[in-house]
C-alpha cells in the first residue's frame, strides 16, 4: 500500500484511543493484531480491513459507521488525491486543515479564521 499522510481514520481513532486511554499495545492485544500495525493505523500509513474496523468500534467506542466513513474518505483520497479536490472546486492545500478543524473549539475555530484574514488583509495592503 502507498504510504498515505495522517488522514481522518488515523485522527479519528487517535482521539478516541486518547479518550479512553488505551494503549497501542492494549489495543494490539485486544484487536489480535501486531503492534506495528496498530502504530501504522495511528499515523495513517494503514487502513483497516472491514472486520478490523469491526473491531476498532468494539474496542474505541467510535461508531461502524463513523469509522467506515473516515475510512472510506481516506480511501478515495489516497486513490485520487489531488485530483478528487480539484474535481470538488475545493482546494487540496486546505486538506489538513479540514482534517482537522472537527478538532478544534469554537473558539479556537475563530481565532483561525481571524489570523487568516489578517494576513489576507495585509498582503493586500502589501500589493498596492
């Protein structure tokens, strides 16, 4: 498999593993697979078979559903990358901060949007 960057599975169990304090290698241990592949789906160079994912959901407490939707995502983005975004309109260079923005408060949110316009704002002013 073509290694992929960190993408929504790998973000999505990550937070889940933090939230229930669960180790690799007690995740490793309950899902009967090596830690290395554990560490790989962590860090987004793996994607789960379906039965795997199965598992994942037992153990995280993330939804099937929520985990096959992530998991599809990442899937389509590996296959097709940039081209798929462009297909969107959308812009792949805003990829890991759409990833993730779910991540951030409200707050948070804010103060992202903020600092983008400023700088907007003062490349324009820049230019004249």
């Amino acid at each position: 498999m073509k290694k992929a960057t960190p993408g929504a599975l790998a973000d999505t169990l990550t937070r889940a593993f933090r939230d229930k304090d669960l180790s690799i290698s007690r995740a490793s241990e309950a899902l009967g697979v090596s830690y290395e592949y554990v560490r790989k789906l962590l860090k987004g160079e793996a994607l789960p078979s379906g039965h795997t994912l199965g598992d994942l959901a037992s153990i995280t407490g993330v939804s099937l559903k929520a985990l096959e939707q992530v998991a599809t995502a990442d899937r389509i983005r590996i296959k097709y990358g940039k081209t798929l975004a462009e297909f969107a309109h959308k812009n792949p260079e805003l990829d890991p901060i759409e990833r993730s923005w779910p991540f951030l408060t409200q707050d948070q949110r804010q103060t992202v949007i903020q600092l983008v316009q400023t700088l907007a704002s003062q490349n324009k002013l820049s230019k004249r």
